[in-house]
C-alpha cells in the first residue's frame, strides 16, 4: 500500500509521540497522493474534471449566424477549452462581439454542466465506497509498518472529507441558482425591497433631523479627518489592520468565493455598454449573470458627491464619507458628534439595499444607465453593490484600467487567477499598457505639491506622529529633487523662473542621481503613501483651506530660509494672479473658473502615480526631461518601455486570455514584444483571422502611385509640402468627388500638414472647386464639438441624396490620422463611400520617447527579414493607424466603399502585406492615373444601377 520506514524501538512516551507525528505525516501523505494512486481519481484532478475536447456541434445565436461567426465561436471555444492565449481577429460589421458572447458563454455554460456532472459523479461514487467498506482490520500489513485499520482510518477521513466538500459546494451552487430564479421570477420581492428601502430612507432623514441639536467638537478635534492616521512600522503587515480598518470590516461578512467567470474589457464605456446591449439581445439574457463595473465618476448617485465634477474630488469625497460611517457605527449612544458636511454620511451606503441591489444586478442584464437609475429608485450606491456582485457573477464588464493595472484591479475586487479575460479593441494594447503605466509631472504640479504639502506639516506638526513627519520630510525631499532637476528653485513661483529649453533621457537610477534622491528608499516611501493615504488628506486640506482667505503664515518668498512658511492661500492667489495677466478682459468665464478648479486642487495624487512609476525595474523604463521656457511648463515623464513586465501577470494568472479586435495586423510583432516577452510559449498562442461578410465586389481598394498629370505621389517628409505635390492632391480629391456620390472622408497623416494643405488650396482655388460638387467639413479642434461635425455632416449627405440635384452631391470631411475621427467612429452607407488616406503617418522618428523605445526594441529582441525590430515598430505604428482609419467605412453586409491609398509606397508588398486580409486580397495597385479613374467610375456606376 504505502512505504513507511520501521522505527528504533522508543520508551512508552517517546513511541506513543513518535506514532501520533508519524500518523499525521501519513495523513498529509495520504491525502497528498490519494488522487494520483486511484483510477478513478486521475480523471477528475488532473484533468480539471475534463475538458470538451470534442467542441460544439453548433452554438445558441439569436438568428442563423454566417459562416464566419461560425468559424469564430468554434475557435473561442477550443482556445478557452483549452487555456489558451487567442489572437483573433473579425472587421467591424462582421459581428465580432455576438460571436465572442455566443462562442464564450456557451463554453462557460458547458464547463460548468462538465463540472457538475463530475462532481456528482464523484460523490456518488465516494458515497458507494463509504458504504460499501470493510471494517477495518486489526492485522499489520506486511508492506507497511502502520497497523490496516489506521490506514483505513486515514483512507476513509479523507473520503469524507472529500464527500463534505463535494456537497457544500453543491449546497452553495443550488442556493446561488434558486436565489437567482427566486430575483429573476418573484416581481412582489422587489417590490416590497423598494418599499422597505424608502421605509428606511425616511428613517434616515428623521434620525438626521434628530441630531441636528448635537453640539460641535471644539478646538484641536475640528481637523481630525486631516490628520494622517499613527504609522507604527515599515512592515506591511502591522500596518494593514490600522489603515484598513473602513470598508474591508464592513464588507467582511459579504465576501464569498469567486465562481468561474469571464471578464470581459474594453476601451470606452459607449463600447462597454454596447457590448451589454449585444448580450441583453443574446439567448444568454436571461440565464447569465453579468456586472459592469465602473468609476466612481461613472457610477456615484450621490448629487452632492457628482457636483464636485473631477474624479480625483469625487474618489476623496466617497472615502471620506465610508470613513465616517465606519467612525459612526462605533460611536456609543448618546456621544457628542461632531456636525457639517465634513462628517456626512453617503444615504446611498446601506448594507440592506446594497445587497438588494446586488441581487437585482445578477438576476437581470443591465447596461451602466440602467444601473443608475435603479440605484436611485432603491436608494443604493450603484458603485459598491456591484463590487459585492463581483464574486457570484459569471460575466464582468469593465475598462482596461481595472484589469490592466494591478492596484486598481485589487481594489475593484477583480481575481484572474483561473478566470477568462477577453481584452476587445485590442489593437492597441501595448500603447495602452504604456501609457496606463507611464506618468508625467509639469512644475507647476511638483511646486503646488510642495507648498500644499508644507502648509500640510507646519499647520498639523503638534499633532503628527514622528513617524508621519519623518516620511513627509522625505516625501518633500524628493519633490524638491525633482523641481531642482527641472532646472528650478523651491519656494519660488514657476510661472516666473526660467528654465533652459532641452530634452534629457535617463535610466531610473542616474535620474535618481541626478535629482540626488537616490538615497531614499522609493518602496518605502510608496508603502507609506498608499498606506496613510496622504494624498486623500492633503486634498481635504486644499478643498477646506483654499480660496477661503485665511492666511496660515506670513510669506516672504525672496528669503529661502523661509519658503516652508509660504501661505496656501497666498501661494494660489500668486498662481492665479501671474495666469491671469495677460488674459484680455474678455476671458471665458467657464475656463477661469476650470483654470481656479486646477489650482485649488492637490496634485498628490499624480505625484504618487510619479512615485510608483519610479519603483519600476532600471531597463524596463526612461525618465524624460522635458525643459520649456518657464518652470510651469517643463515636465518630468516617466516612459514605460516594457510593457510586457505588467502584462505578463495577468498571462499567468489567467486560465486564458482571448486578444480580440477588427484590425489586429501586423501580429508577429505584437506577439514578440507583449507575448514572448512575458514568457508565453508559441504553443501556447492561438491565432484566428476571418475575412468580411460583404460581398467582394462590395469594396474597391485602390493604391494611387500617380496623380491625374503624371505626378509621382511621394508624401515624403521632405517632398510632401511642395506646392506641386499639394495641387495634385487637389486634383486626385476634386475627379474623386465628381464621381463618388454621398460621403467623401479623407484622412492626413497629421494637424499640421492638414492646415498647410487646406491653407494652399484655399489661396490656389481647390477648395472651391471642391465646395462645387461636396460640402466641406473639418475636424474640430475640441473634443466636445465631434458630435456637432457629423450630425452637420450626416444631415448635408442625407438631404443631398434625397434631393438628388445636378449641384451638390454629398460631402467631404478632411480629417486627421489617429485623431478623433480615425477610431470609434461609423461612417457607414452613404456617409462613407470613399475613404481616402493621403501619405503614409509615420510618427515623429525623431522623438525622443520614440527613439528610446526602438533602441530598447532592438538590444531585447530578435531581428527578423532583415529589419531591427525598432525599424518594425515604426512601421507596425503607421500601418496600425491606417487600418484604423480606413476601417471606418464597411460597417455591414449591404455596405459598399471605396479605399483610395495615395501613395507609391503602399505599393510594396511589405506594405500591402501589413493591410487586413479582406482588404489585401482586393487591392490593385496603378502606376498611372487613368486606369484607377475608370475602375472607380465603374464600381459606382454599377452600384447606382443595381440600386434602380
């Protein structure tokens, strides 16, 4: 049976001792090496109670989906099946996300079904064993020295141990369901959930009503919730329970075990919500159970709370408000409390509704607007009842952010170890890696950090702990390093010192030399941060103190000795005062009112973002100094050029990872520098490319070598500003609209070359002519007149197809690369017929950051046809941008589009091989302009008399 060794002989009470430790050592051996010793036990442990090997004959879909869709989900499925890293790719208007909601639910749907069936299985047959057993025998076995009936003993203890388990974990699964079926199906439960919830709401405001003669605490107590809590130790683990004692306790008795789940990220939250949108119209909409969780500033209820308009303000209030009511619930009855707003308490945080309202989210579908208003209606913060959703729920919703950083993934409660994560609109993962991981400080930041940071220690000192002091004193040490590497001086304004205008790239530790902070211990300093939570107090203390004329010290700025007394209020005020005077009278009153917003706010929190990016590893990353003209100006970066170093933990935690997006080409170097690089095995990797539902004579991708006079398109940097090569554009875009009919959107590689072109034309009557036959639209600068554009754009194309008139056909909208028209937005049916790419965008080779990162590239990573792989960044960059643009235009199966590439090099094969497969395999190249001409006249022609 089992080997043990025979014993020396022992006195009586040295052997009794020597067999009990031996029969827990066999105990733990037992229970160790049962499963691999038994038959039956192989199977259901070392295969993770089986895996469906066979796939899926055919998959739920809310109509009779392509043969693409097809293709997808059964590739989703054997890449979930079998833990893989997926690379899959499916153009928009294909139907990506039902196929990734059809493909992966139905997975997570029969692996839980295996699951059950295993298990039940394994309980029957455990129950058979148990009864079915011999007694156990006296007899010493001849193999081992422990008498049988002690190794039956064992044997059976870990059988029932096992048969235990088995069933409580069923016993959860069924409550889990019948709680579910009981939210999904009894309507009178939610009813009278609401009607208590407004019972205890009014409660609420009487108990309120009720406190309002209690007296205010007087003297040193008036700034408690300022004050930094006592820091005893360095050790995490002491510190912990004194700085978590708030909504961890509270939510002590919430946490349950997290189920097999999928998580599924995107980009924008107008992405995630149609993606909730796609699932509330899939067969799953009534069997799963999905959470979309989001920020604060996306799902706060509280008016008072969202009033205050930034997220850094409205994240400070909510913990304010948990604090108080975790210091509330432990107040005696009948203790003087103290009164305001500064201890108010968040009506939207109770337990009772909560839970309610975690209920109601598992047992239906809901997007983040549904969300609101039914924790509105039920008087329950939408942000903290999905939190607590998070662990039962089988489908997540979230941003990158949650999921790609590691700190804001803790906090939201989000586990991946033996999860699915799904990442959509991935094409861009490594840039947003990158960036999630990089920060970046101006001096104007570092100077108002220091200041505010100061008049935090001078006001608090009497009542800080030596040990909060001693970590402030450093933490204003390095602040000061760093405004000194800037080229400044502390305690003088920014808007006024002068700096020497340059660029400077450093590895983390000679830019710790070079600020001479390199004696301070980073990690330690960041513990204390986190743990103490400064950065929440010292915004408390700005929002209380600033614009309110109180004078903490007298300031006399020109004495150095003397800078640590400069007053906050005086210091915003000089701030204010110096950006404001060369602003003409006639300011917009909104922006001053931003511009006061900014000021009075504490930058701590971006300093602390600094602080962590400094803790990186010395090759994963560059600190970039940037020197403008004035203090204010200049900026210290860091730049995160291993993006894989943050990714590779998720890799490794997940059970799969699905990598999904419309346009994911070029692969092989998004799989070398993210995948590789954090260890992933090629066999680990599966890839799966799917071509367009629409019709190929639905689609004509033209790459022009030549414009209408002979001219050799080359958009070059040094070429393209030559008044020859902008007038053949001209013509290229003025024989285009003649014959296109509906929506023209033409892409530039920058803002800049958009300006000087449009501005050439302008003087040299091309835009006139253009103006004859298209209406002209531009991108706009701001952001938030995007929408504005393309309803004026939409609304011309719509009203010139309908009048038809020998005039105006449609309408033109030039547009920029990578701008905020290039990505996210449809240009589907007649808005888009054409789409026209002007030159190859190619990034700033002479950026520093970039020029960094392709040396970085090219001393970690292998070379490959003949090409350093900084060479192919560069590239893969401009490609990238330029699938992404011209993806705008086919967005469903009746669409129909043109693709004009201007520009000799997209002729290359290396080029042309780096386009989406359903666009390579259309495209023709033309030296001459005459042959594209006809080709194109002929497309529309024919799709005009297909349509009458």
């Amino acid at each position: 049976m089992f080997y043990t060794k025979k014993h020396a002989p022992l006195s009586s009470s040295s052997c009794l001792l020597a067999t009990v430790c031996d029969h827990l050592s066999l105990l733990a051996r037992l229970l160790k090496t049962r499963e691999f010793n038994r038959g039956r036990f192989n199977t259901s442990f070392l295969r993770h109670f089986g895996s469906m090997e066979n796939g899926r004959d055919s998959f739920p879909f809310p109509y009779k989906p392509y043969g693409i869709q097809e293709q997808f989900m059964n590739a989703l499925y054997g890449a979930l099946d079998q833990g893989k890293v997926g690379i899959f790719e499916s153009p928009t208007g294909t139907g990506k996300s039902l196929s990734l909601i059809c493909g992966a639910l139905s997975w997570l749907t029969d692996y839980e079904e295996k699951r059950r069936q295993e298990a039940a299985a394994l309980l029957q047959e455990e129950e058979a064993s148990l009864s079915t057993s011999a007694a156990p025998s006296s007899t010493t076995s001849l193999a081992s020295a422990e008498p049988d009936w002690i190794t039956d003993f064992v044997q059976k203890k870990a059988e029932r141990d096992l048969v235990s388990k088995l069933k409580e974990e069923e016993l959860k699964r069924k409550k889990r369901e019948e709680r579910l079926e009981m939210i999904r199906n009894n309507v009178h439960l939610k009813y009278a959930s609401k009607r208590k919830s407004c019972e205890d709401d009014e409660a609420f405001k009487l108990l309120q009503l009720s406190k309002e003669e209690e007296t205010e605490t007087p003297g040193d107590q008036e700034d408690e919730e300022l004050i930094v809590a006592e820091y005893e130790s360095d050790d995490e683990s002491k510190s912990k329970s004194r700085f978590f004692g708030g909504e961890d306790e509270d939510d002590e008795e919430l946490v349950e075990e997290h189920v097999t789940k999928i998580y599924y990220c995107s980009r924008t939250h107008s992405q995630l919500a149609q993606f909730v949108h796609e699932v509330q119209k899939s067969p799953f909409s009534k069997s799963i159970s999905l959470v979309p969780l989001g920020s604060r500033q996306n799902l706060c209820v509280n008016e008072e709370v969202r009033r205050l308009g930034s997220i850094q303000r409205i994240n400070d209030r909510c913990m304010e408000m948990q604090k108080n009511k975790n210091e509330k619930q432990h107040h005696e009855d009948g203790a003087k409390r103290k009164r305001g707003p500064a201890k108010s308490v968040c009506p939207y945080n109770k337990a009772a509704a909560m839970q309610q309202m975690r209920d109601e989210v598992l047992g239906t579908v809901q997007d983040i607007e549904q969300l609101l208003k039914l924790g509105k209606e039920s008087q329950a913060c939408p942000y903290y009842s999905t939190r607590l959703a998070v662990p039962p729920a089988q489908l997540v919703v979230l941003p990158y952010q949650m999921v790609l950083h590691e700190a804001t993934r803790r906090a939201a409660g989000v586990q991946l170890k033996g999860q699915v994560l799904i990442i959509d609109e991935a094409h861009n993962l490594s840039d947003t890696l990158s960036c999630i991981h990089s920060a970046e400080l101006n001096g104007a930041q570092l100077c108002r950090a220091q200041s505010q940071l100061t008049q935090y220690a001078d006001r608090y000192k009497s009542r800080l702990k030596a040990k909060n002091l001693m970590y402030i004193k450093q933490i204003l040490f390095v602040i000061e390093g760093l405004i000194r590497a800037l080229g400044g001086k502390v305690g003088q304004n920014p808007q006024s010192q002068t700096t020497q205008a340059g660029t400077e790239l450093y590895t983390i530790n000679n830019f710790l030399f070079k600020a001479q902070i390199d004696n301070i211990n980073l990690f330690k300093l960041q513990r204390y941060i986190e743990k103490s939570m400064i950065s929440r107090k010292l915004g408390g203390f700005v929002e209380k103190y600033s614009g309110s004329g109180v004078t903490l010290h007298v300031q006399s700025s020109s004495n150095k000795e003397n800078r640590r007394t400069e007053g906050l209020s005086r210091y915003l005020q000089a701030l204010k005062t110096n950006s404001t005077s060369t602003i003409v009278p006639t300011t917009d009153q909104q922006g001053a009112a931003e511009t006061d917003k900014v000021l009075s706010a504490s930058p701590m929190m971006q300093v602390e973002g600094f602080f962590l990016a400094l803790t990186n590893s010395n090759t994963d990353g560059r600190v970039v100094l940037q020197k403008q003209a004035t203090l204010s100006e200049s900026s210290v970066k860091f730049l995160l050029l291993n993006p894989a170093v943050h990714f590779a933990q998720v890799l490794k935690d997940c059970r799969a990872v699905i990598i999904a997006g419309g346009t994911m080409q070029p692969v092989s170097d998004f799989k070398q520098e993210l995948l590789f690089s954090a260890g992933v095995k090629e066999e680990r990797i599966a890839e799966f490319s799917c071509g367009h539902v629409i019709p190929p004579e639905n689609i004509l991708p033209l790459v022009l070598s030549a414009g209408p006079s002979g001219q050799e398109l080359d958009f070059t940097f040094q070429k393209r500003d030559s008044p020859r090569m902008m007038d053949e554009t001209g013509r290229i875009l003025s024989n285009i609209c003649n014959v296109v009919p509906g929506g023209v959107v033409c892409f530039f590689p920058s803002y800049e070359y958009s300006r000087r072109i449009i501005s050439h034309w302008e003087a040299s009557g091309v835009l006139d002519r253009l103006g004859s036959k298209k209406k002209i639209f531009q991108e706009p600068k701001k952001a938030n007149q995007v929408e504005q554009v393309l309803g004026e754009f939409s609304r011309c194309i719509q009203r010139c197809v309908v009048e038809s008139s020998g005039g105006v056909t449609g309408a033109i909208l030039f547009s920029v690369v990578g701008g905020k028209m290039s990505e996210g937005i449809n240009f589907s049916d007649d808005l888009g017929r054409c789409v026209v790419m002007v030159g190859m965008p190619y990034p700033n080779v002479k950026s520093p950051e970039l020029q960094e990162k392709m040396s970085y590239l090219d001393k970690h990573l292998l070379h490959s046809h003949g090409r350093s792989p900084g060479q192919a960044l560069v590239e893969n960059l401009c490609m990238k941008a330029v699938n992404q643009s011209i993806g705008r235009a086919i967005r469903h199966r009746g669409d129909y589009s043109s693709i004009i590439l201007c520009d000799r090099r997209y002729a290359r094969p290396a080029t042309l091989s780096k386009l989406p497969a359903w666009i390579r395999d259309r495209t023709s190249t033309h030296s001459s302009f005459g042959p594209a001409f006809a080709s194109l006249r002929k497309f529309f022609l024919e799709k005009k008399h297909k349509q009458e």
